[in-house]
C-alpha cells in the first residue's frame, strides 16, 4: 500500500497527509503495543470518525499491528443529527463486514433524554442549573459499557478517542496543561493514565488522542475524499464532512450535538444540514430548541412552596424553587415532537430520503405509561402548586392561601 500522496487545493497551506498520517502512526505505535485490547470511543462526529476509519485502515493494510481485540463504542444519544445518525448505521455495517465489534451504547430507556423530560417530568437541560444529559445519555452509558466489557478481557485497555486541538478553547487549555502527563509528547498524542471515575474500570483503562495534531481542514479532507476511496477503506464518511459544511466550515461552526440541543446558543449545524436541498425537509427540528425553551417556563412547571425540609432536617438553600413539568405539558411537548417528526418524514418519503427516528415507538409508549402512571421525579409528589403563582399567595408554612377576588 503506497504512502498518502494528497493533491493539495491551489492556494492552501496545509499540513501534509504523511506528516500528519506519520505522526498519528506513531502516537499509536508509542502506546498501543502496551496494551493488549483497544477500545474506540466514536460518537459519529467528525473527529472520532475520522479517528476510527483511519486507524482501522493503518491496520488493514499492515502499517499498523493488530490488537489482541479493538472493540468500537458507538454513543448513540438517540438525538444525534439525522445525517451523522445515518452515516453512522452505514459505518457500522462496514466494520461489521470486517469482523470489528461494535458495541451501541445508549441510556436505559426511562433515561433517555425524550422519555426522561416527557415521561418524568424532568426539564430540559440548561447551562446554569440543571445539565444533566451529556452524563446521563453518554458519559454515564458509556462507563457502563466500558466496566462490562473489560469484565469479559484480561489485562488493560486502551480507550482511543478524537479530541483534538483546537477544536475547542477550553478543551485547549486542557490538553496544554497535561500533554506531558504520563510521558506523553504533545506530538505522539495525548496520552492519559488518569483514570474514569467509575466502579470496576478503574485502574484498567488508558485513553490516547492520535489525532490531537490534526487540523480541521485535514479531517474534511480525510473524510470527504481519501477515507471513501476503496485504497483507504471506502468509508461511508463524506456524508458527514458535507453534514457540517465540508471545507468551508469553521471549527465553531463544526460543532455538533443534539438536535435542537437546549445547551447551545445557536444550532449551527444544524442550520448547515437544513440549508442543503438533500436535507432541507430536516427544517422542522428547528423548532425542537424553542419547544425545550417553552418547556422550562413556570407556566408550564411546579414549585416548592415555601421552605424544603431536607432529610437530614436541614433547610433546602432554594426555597421555592421551580421542579417538574405538569403532565399537561408534558403531553402537550410529546404532541409537538411527534408533529415536527412527522412533519420531517412526510417530506423524507416525498424525497425518498431516509426517515428520521429521534423518538420511537417504544419511547412514545413508555413517555405515555409513565404520565398514566403519575411519575414524578424523586422529591416531587405532584402536589406542589404551579410555578407561576404569585409568590404572596403561600403561607408560611408552605400551604397555599386562596386568592382574594
């Protein structure tokens, strides 16, 4: 297999396939052979794509030796862009075809992130008090995942992830502060030994960074022409380099989540995918962002009344604070997603496109049961009054007044 020999586009300055492919080669070749199995974190972005095709290509054609087992951990969130979603399905069906486990990682079902908002009751995430889905329906599944497969291996696995550098300021700062950790060089990756903070798996995993010199014009490049070439693999990968906007998408606008994610200011992504004609009939989810938005009003929650007796007898130092979704609302964000999903497939069918599936049958049933059932989230018994009653209607001790016509 001969070596990369990229065309370069008139007027770039990019850093060169065999230098960037070399040193990725040796970020591997430094640390992989101290462990036994290898594991690949894949979220089906574009760094932790790229990262998987190319490192499963350096294996296929023998420029990189062969782990005793590589084991792929796909995070599915079920709320993933419908392009990276479908790309997704088709790379999976590639490593399958190559012999290569892949595991799909997702949440229990009553805490995915649908059924855990519309089912119980729990409001939409937000960035200054209540964030709680990146943990919940990846973190969390994820360590699981790991603990259960490192109870079927012997010895340590080595946990390969995409993070790069500069694909985030605050990531940055990260990696500058601990590249040396562990005796790793910043240009043979980022090496860790510090370990996940979870039950059985501590001590047994390590996790490196091949592609942290990588930029993102390189991972455009990668994924949109050398990695669906037959020579480097085929990959069904340039559906996602045209997903974020291929080569003319900044790094800020790269960055991707969950449709609609309630955490981001702007979906810029998704704003990308919509404005394609092949992905226009996706323009409905932009109104998933405003519906999680609505969600999180007090008109449409419950509250505290008056002061909150902790277990320990202790007073709860936010009084009155707002809780959980009525199931009036409840019902009412379940009809809307529903609408904005049908209202996607109707124009997929009409396209011939595939059809998007962020909430199922079997998340529908369950949101319905746990609302039938009266779920309330631990703490919350539903008798608490609406959120958006005057505060000078409690009594003191927490009981409502009747309001004086």
């Amino acid at each position: 297999m001969k070596a990369f020999q990229p065309t370069l586009f008139e007027g770039s300055k990019r850093l060169v396939y065999d230098e960037a492919v070399d040193l990725t080669l040796q970020s591997m070749q430094a640390y992989g052979p101290a462990h036994d199995h290898w594991g690949i974190a894949w979220s089906g972005g574009k760094d932790s794509s790229a990262t998987l095709s190319l490192i499963v290509h350096l294996i296929d054609v023998g420029r990189l030796a062969a782990p005793k087992s590589l084991t792929v951990f796909y995070a599915d969130t079920r709320q993933e862009l419908p392009p990276l979603a479908i790309a997704a399905e088709r790379i999976m069906a590639q490593l399958a075809a190559r012999g290569i486990r892949c595991e799909v990682v997702r949440a229990p079902l009553d805490k995915r992130f649908l059924v855990y908002i519309l089912g119980r009751g729990v409001p939409p995430p937000n960035n200054n008090t209540l964030r709680w889905c990146t943990r919940q329906i990846k973190i969390d599944p994820m360590a699981e995942a790991l603990e259960q497969r490192l109870g079927e291996l012997d010895g340590k696995i080595l946990m390969i992830t995409g993070v790069r550098q500069g694909e985030s300021a605050i990531r940055d700062d990260r990696i500058a502060m601990s590249c040396g950790k562990d005796g790793a060089e910043c240009g043979q990756g980022w090496y860790q030994e510090v370990l996940p903070n979870a039950k059985g798996i501590r001590g047994r995993i390590a996790t490196l960074a091949p592609l942290l010199h990588w930029r993102v014009c390189n991972v455009w490049d990668w994924l949109r022409i050398y990695a669906p070439m037959a020579e480097y693999g085929g990959w069904a990968t340039a559906a996602i380099a045209d997903a974020y906007g291929g080569d003319e998408a900044t790094e800020i606008n790269a960055r991707t989540g969950c449709a609609g994610c309630p955490l981001a200011s702007k979906d810029l992504a998704l704003d990308t995918i919509v404005a394609s004609p092949a992905w226009g009939h996706l323009a409905p989810l932009k109104g998933l962002k405003p519906l999680y938005r609505e969600l999180r009003e007090p008109r449409h929650r419950i509250r505290k009344a008056g002061l909150e007796r902790l277990k320990d007898g202790s007073v709860a130092a936010n009084p009155q604070r707002m809780g959980p979704l009525t199931f009036a609302a409840r019902l009412m964000g379940l009809e809307r997603v529903l609408a904005i999903q049908a209202e996607c497939n109707a124009g997929a069918a009409e396209l011939g496109r595939p059809l998007l599936d962020i909430l199922n049958a079997e998340e529908e049933a369950r949101i319905r049961e746990l609302i039938a059932a009266e779920t309330w989230p631990n703490g919350w018994d539903g008798d608490e009054p609406a959120a958006d009653m005057p505060m000078d209607s409690y009594f003191s001790d927490g009981s409502v007044q009747p309001l004086l016509v």
